[in-house]
C-alpha cells in the first residue's frame, strides 16, 4: 500500500488551442500552470503559484491563443506573450516546494489532477518535444476522478465521472441519500432525527467513506 503524501500538489493548466475534454488533442503548447498544495494533516492549502506560460510559437505567430483559450477560459494574448517559459515555470514551482519543504527529507508531496490529460497529454508531451528534465514528481499522480469513483464503488464501465464538477455532484446526492435514509428510519423518535441526521452527514462529508489515506474534501 502506497504511503500517504505529506502534501498534496493539485495542478490545472490550459493550452493556447483545445481544452477540456480535448485537452491536448491538437498538440498546443501550455499557456496557463496552477498549483495549489494542501497540508494533508492540517486539511489547510498552504501554497499556490500561478504562471503565465510563453509558447514558443509566440514568437512566430501574430495570434497565440484559440477563440476557446480567450472566450472561455478568458485568456488575452498579452498574458502569454509576458508569461515564462515552459522550463522556468517548472523550475521556479520546483524551487518553490523545496523552500517550503513540502518536498525533501523525509516530506513528500503528490499530485493530483483532473482526469489523465493535463499530465499524460499535455506535460509530459510537450516537455519530452522540447528536451526538458520534470522533476520525479512528476512521473506518479492521484487522478481525482477515479479516486472519487473508487470511494463511491462506482463500475468503470458505468457511471463515468468527467470533471470535479460531477465528482461533487456524486458525492452531494450520496450524502443526500444517507441523510434521507436516516431520516426514515429514526423518524420515529421524534425531532431529535434531524440533529442526528445532520451529524451523520456532517461526518460522512468530512470523511468521504475514507476509502483512501485522506478524506476527500481535503481536495475539495
């Protein structure tokens, strides 16, 4: 059984062209890199760094971004024409970790994401095209979709979640459920069922089944 992290490196990043579930899938070049790192005993986030990205081909095209990257994700041009390079926001994250000892010693930090594509088709392609070194971190991550589809014993075949956005969606209605199924069976009892329901919830919540060395909404 793999041992629990000490910090936990939740990272979402944009390309210039496609994004969320075709994340990738035109090759784009990264133009946004967010982390936020969470203490997993304290549940508390104790990091965030934010960069702006510089494609290379900035430096060719008048246009960098996708009417999708400025419309959705609001995005403007001069952002990523400012931003860093690719190797020095890596670098510069990198520093920062180590400064904060959320990494070295005996302290280790995972990340987690958003489903496979911002690391297998985004990072990692793009840094293996332009020769770049990622730290080891780098090469191991908790998918969050199927962590919370595993506490939720949900079939891979069925019931797929696609985004955090369905992942709380899921968990809101299985709290629902637990709390309206307390409510049945202690009705009885007169008022007090609602006090005992909410605790019920209010605990469930806070431990998310524990199917996992931390509670979910430590993410959350």
């Amino acid at each position: 059984m793999k041992s629990m992290p000490n910090y936990l490196a939740v990272i979402n990043l944009a390309t210039a062209g496609l994004n969320g579930a075709l994340l990738g899938s035109d090759e784009e070049e990264i133009v946004i890199l967010v982390f936020v790192v969470v203490d997993v005993a304290a549940k508390q986030v104790v990091g965030l760094k934010e960069f702006f990205v510089k494609p290379r081909a900035a430096d060719i095209n008048e246009n960098v971004l996708s009417e999708q990257a400025r419309d959705e994700l609001g995005l403007q041009e001069d952002q990523v024409r400012s931003g860093k390079p690719l190797e020095s926001a890596i670098e510069e994250f990198d520093r920062y970790a180590r400064s904060m000892y959320f990494i070295g010693g005996n302290r280790t930090m995972t990340l987690v994401t958003d489903g496979q594509l911002p690391l297998r088709q985004c990072l990692h392609p793009e840094a293996c095209t332009k020769g770049l070194d990622l730290p080891e971190y780098y090469n191991s991550f908790y998918d969050l979709r199927k962590e919370v589809a595993k506490s939720l014993n949900l079939p891979s075949s069925e019931d797929k979640i696609n985004s955090v956005r369905d992942a709380l969606m899921r968990i809101l209605f299985r709290c629902i459920s637990i709390l309206f199924f307390v409510i049945i069976i202690t009705g009885q009892e007169g008022n007090r069922f609602f006090i005992r329901g909410f605790d019920t919830l209010k605990q469930w919540v806070s431990n998310c089944g524990t199917p996992s060395p931390w509670g979910y909404a430590t993410i959350f």
